[in-house]
C-alpha cells in the first residue's frame, strides 16, 4: 500500500500543476453533460494525465474515470477511480471547494487507499488500508460525539431525495443538530475523518469515483462510511458519513423499513 499511495500522491501533483492554475484564469471551455451538470475540458484532461500517469506505473491495473470511462486492464482485481474535479460546479464559478478524487480499490477489497487533493483550498487528505488517514500530514481522528443534540451535521439536500420520501427526514435531523452546514461534495466526508463534522449526509445520485477515496478516508479515521441502508459501499447512489457513534440512529431514520423494525 505505501507504495501506491506514493503513485496516487505523485499523480495529484501532477493534477494539482494542471487545475490550479487552470482554476485561477478561468481560462477554459465549459460544456455541458447529460445529466445537465458542468463538465469542463479541464476534467477530461486532468483524468487522461491521471490515468496515464497510473498506468505507466501499474500496467496490470485498470482504470474507471468520470469522464473517460474504464481504461487499462478492465479484467484485473486492482482498479483505480477517479474523478478529475469532484466539485466542477464550483471550479467554474471561482468557488474553492473542488478536488481531485483518486482512489484504488480491490475486486473483494473494496477501496484500499485514496487521495483528496483540494489544491485552491490549499488542503490535501490521504488514507491506505492499515496506514491511517491523515490532513496535510497531520493524523486524522473522529469526534467522540454521541448524541445527535451535540452533534455537527453536513447535509446535502437535492431532488433524489425528495423522490425518496425522505427531504422531510433530513430536516428533522437538521433541526435537531446543535449546528447544521451543508459543506457538499466531497469536503463534508473529510472534515467527518478529521473530527470537525460528526455526521455527514451526501446528495443521492453519487456514483464510485466519488465515493472511494472518502470511504477508505473516513474508516482510517475511525469512522463508519455506508449508503442510506447502512450497506458498508462505496457502489450506491447515497452515502453516510459519521463517526461511528451516531450512525445507526440515523440510518433508521432514513430508512423506514429499520425504523419499523427499531425496538
């Protein structure tokens, strides 16, 4: 593992060296997908430059970007995920909170390591099974908070939830957190694995490459990371946050079918 997390660190150098400046002069064109969400020609360069640079070092690896889709060894155990710029909303809009996500993982596995370089942010988060998670080379560790009264909460509300059912659910949680925020994307998940927030709650409609890095991040951490039915993945539409404590009482309230079955 330390010595693919050196790849994955050396590779969101290189990311950092396209995006950033990138970032900073706006100079670049802006398309949409189809979903109606933004993608630039900065996303599909910084994941060619990613994969690539992956590839030359792991020719037995695969790779499944965003913007590219699967690359490399598409049969082999070991595929690295990546999204370019998780946040390109933001990036186009001169807002800080953007990051490029690159995370390996493991056909039983599951994510074994990830990196998530927020370079406008001037933040870094990186984590390997059995190594730790760390924020700027500092060790991360979740809150001890157990009481969702006392609790730091990141909520990300969107239509997928309305579709659910379960928008009026978020605002109850909302309402009865001591302090509720809605950092998004992947901000939230970090800063559950460096102990600031307590519980974060993402939008519905995340896909892997969005989740990998976070999930192997968070558990290093000391935290629980699942979708909405509490299933421990990276693979779902939904993901959950935490620092362990707080998890199972908010995925009952999420799902109602835990509820109904709750003593």
């Amino acid at each position: 593992m330390a010595s693919d997390l050196e790849l994955a660190l050396a590779a969101a150098d290189l990311c950092d060296a396209l995006t950033l400046p990138l970032y900073e002069s706006q100079d670049f064109a802006l398309d949409w997908k189809s979903n109606h969400t933004e993608v630039t020609e900065v996303d599909r360069a910084a994941e060619r430059l990613i994969a690539d640079y992956l590839l030359a070092a792991r020719h037995d690896h695969g790779v499944i970007g965003e913007e590219h889709g699967p690359q490399g060894d598409t049969s082999s155990p070991w595929q690295w995920l990546i999204d370019p710029i998780d946040g390109t909303s933001g990036f186009v809009r001169r807002i800080p909170v953007w990051a490029t996500l690159i995370a390996l993982t493991h056909v039983e596995q599951g994510p074994v390591l990830g990196v998530i370089s927020a370079p406008a942010l001037k933040r870094r988060w990186w984590a390997a099974r059995g190594l730790g998670a760390f924020a700027d080379g500092r060790r991360c560790q979740v809150s001890t908070v157990d009481t969702l009264a006392h609790a730091q909460v990141s909520l990300t509300f969107n239509s997928g939830w309305d579709r659910l059912g379960l928008t009026s659910t978020l605002v109850q949680i909302q309402s009865e957190a001591r302090r509720p925020r809605g950092f998004g994307d992947f901000w939230q998940h970090c800063l559950v694995a460096e102990g600031a927030v307590d519980l974060a709650i993402d939008a519905v409609g995340v896909a892997p490459y969005d989740l990998a890095a976070l999930k192997i991040l968070v558990e290093e951490a000391g935290g629980t990371f699942t979708d909405r039915h509490g299933n421990p993945t990276h693979l779902s539409d939904t993901a959950i946050s935490s620092n362990g404590r707080l998890h199972d009482q908010v995925i009952r309230r999420l799902h109602p079918s835990l509820t109904a079955e709750a003593p």
